[in-house]
C-alpha cells in the first residue's frame, strides 16, 4: 500500500448481506428535481457534482425495502444532509449566516410539522419540507425521539465546525464521540422505521442495549468514511478523519493508520454481533409480544445493519470520496451557498408532483 494515499476501495468485510430497493432509478429524477426546486441545487456544475455522488443509491441501500414515494424521501433526505454539511466547510471557518440558519432549523424542530417561514433560505425550507413528510403517519412517540435526533445532529455541526481547529482529546474514542453527533445516522435510523413502515418500541429504543448496537453502527460507519476520504480530507486540510488524527496526534504512518482503523472496525463489528445475538433476551426481560419482537428484529436487519452495509456498498462507488471531488483548501467545500440571502428558485422539474 502506497503510504502517501488510501484508495477508497480499501476492503472491509461488513458480514451483513447487500440490499438495494428496486426503485432507486425511478425515483431519482424526482429527487433531483426536488433539489431544484427548493434551492438546493443552484448551478449545473453542483447538479453534476452531485450525480457523481450516487444519493439516490445510497438512499436504496439504506431503505431497501422502501418503495416510491417513501424512497423518494430517503433520496430527498440525503441530498439536503450532504449539500447541508458542506456549507460548514469555508476557508473562513464557522460563518455566521450558518449559525444563523441551524437556529432557525432548531427552531422548527420545536414546532408541529409545516412549511418554512416565508423569507428563508434553501436549506431551511427543504428541511421544512422534508420534515413534514418525515413525520406523516408516524406516532406521537416517533416525532418527538426524531426532532431530538435532528436536534443533536444540527448542534453537532457547530460543535464540530468549532472543533475543527483543535480535534478535544487524545484518543480516536474522543473523536468518535463528536463525529457521532454529525455522521447523520441517528436521524437515518429513525428514517428507516418511517420510509419502511414500522415503528419500535420506545422501551426497546431506550434500552442500553438497542442503544449499543446503534452507537456501534455509527462508529463503523464513520470509520470506513474515514479511510475512503483520507486522500480527499488530507488535500484540503481537513483534521477531522480518524486516519488524519493518528498519523498527527500519535506518529502513525499513514498504512499503519489504516491498519489501525481496519482493527477497530472488526472490533465493532464482532461486538455488534454478539449484540444482536442476545436482543431476544432483551425482547423477554421487556415482556414484548411477538409481533413487538419481530419489529425489534426488523429494526436490526433494515436499519442498523442496512445502514451499515449499505454505506459501505455506496462509498465504493461514489465520487465523493474521490481526490477528484476535492476543491482547494483555500475554497469552500460547496458549489452553491445554501444558507446565505434567500434566492429565486427556479420552476420544478417535476411541477406536478406537490411535496
């Protein structure tokens, strides 16, 4: 391995079966023409850019038995997470039009589900949006431990923006602890019970042991986003990447490095499996019915594990982990401003569909 790069196929063995839903072809020009529409996509260099990037498969491969509409709103979703995150990498550090942007989407997360203020900017209107179908025919329950996951994942985004300049601690399990906060997947989880039509129990969500089983699914998923965009982080100067931090907080050669990731990722991935071999004795200790243990199961299978292999899967192929995909340190990391003055947003591509 060449030690000045990390190509993003470096292999992991992910023991989940792949799983992909059939409609991820269908349904991504309606999401792109979503992004249109609400601003999210402002120029045709940003609409090619974000091709390469493959949202709408990774969206199948994390709901893979999400169907139509309800893969739509996956697709939709993980293009207003990933144009979202980048506007908090500028040159100029944490700019103040962002914070401004994240306290209005705290803001809406305490309210009932509705469109955006009139006068807001894109990325506030497409999460209004995609919050009020999120939250269609979900339980009380549901809405409330979902605005809190979104709740932790926008003030994660300015603590880590602020961290950016000094990684807190000195160990790899510090910054997996505020990497957590921004991955994404807590609020994907909950999505995934949402675009697949079912719900958990909040007694089983709540235990430490559903609870450990996700906290390990996210740290599996960032540490093989880590290695796949080593090459890409390191070009723009980027700290925040596991790999990054051990070659500079503890002198690790950069295959060592990853070598020392790859560890810990079968490290998780051998404690998720025992995990998930004992959940049935969880299910017991907590009285559920039958039917309330299958859904625990499901829960597993096609949001934990899904989420899991289904990254995986996807960061393989997409380009944004490329070093093509990297723009100059001294640029910010997006193609379109989504949180500056509010623009005109252009007629929709797909005008006739109302969401």
């Amino acid at each position: 391995m060449d030690g000045s790069a990390i190509p993003q196929e470096t292999a992991f063995h992910i023991p989940f079966p792949p799983a992909v839903s059939p409609d991820v072809s269908a349904v991504h020009p309606d999401s792109m023409a979503w992004l249109r529409r609400h601003g999210m996509l402002g120029s045709d260099a940003a609409a090619r850019r974000l091709e390469g990037w493959r949202l709408t498969e990774l969206a199948g491969r994390f709901f893979p038995d999400a169907r139509g509409e309800d893969l739509r709103l996956g697709a939709d979703v993980m293009g207003f997470f990933f144009l979202f995150d980048d506007q908090f990498d500028h040159p100029d550090g944490l700019r103040a039009e962002v914070v401004a942007v994240s306290k209005e989407l705290l803001r809406l997360t305490s309210l009932p589900p509705g469109p955006a203020p009139a006068g807001t900017g894109p990325a506030v209107t497409a999460w209004a949006d995609l919050w009020e179908r999120s939250c269609r025919g979900m339980s009380p329950a549901w809405r409330v431990r979902a605005a809190r996951e979104w709740r932790r994942y926008f003030i994660g985004n300015l603590e880590e923006s602020v961290a950016r300049e000094d990684v807190p601690g000195e160990s790899v399990e510090g910054y997996l602890r505020l990497r957590a906060l921004t991955i994404g997947t807590t609020p994907v989880y909950d999505l995934c019970e949402r675009t697949q039509h079912f719900e958990v129990p909040d007694e089983v969500l709540d235990s430490h042991h559903v609870q450990a089983l996700r906290d390990l699914a996210t740290e599996v998923v960032i540490l093989c986003n880590d290695v796949a965009s080593t090459v890409k982080e390191n070009a723009r100067g980027d700290t925040l990447n596991a790999v990054l931090f051990l070659e500079q907080r503890h002198g690790s050669e950069r295959e060592q490095a990853v070598a020392r990731v790859r560890r810990m990722v079968e490290d998780r991935l051998a404690a998720f499996r025992r995990l998930r071999d004992r959940t049935s004795r969880t299910c017991a200790a907590l009285d559920l019915t039958a039917e309330q243990c299958d859904l625990v199961d499901r829960y597993v299978r096609t949001a934990l594990m899904s989420v899991v292999r289904g990254n995986y899967d996807w960061q393989r192929r997409s380009s944004r982990f490329s070093a093509d995909d990297a723009r100059p340190g001294t640029l910010p990391g997006y193609l379109d401003d989504l949180v500056g003055r509010p623009r005109t947003v252009g007629p929709s591509l797909d005008a006739a569909d109302g969401s």
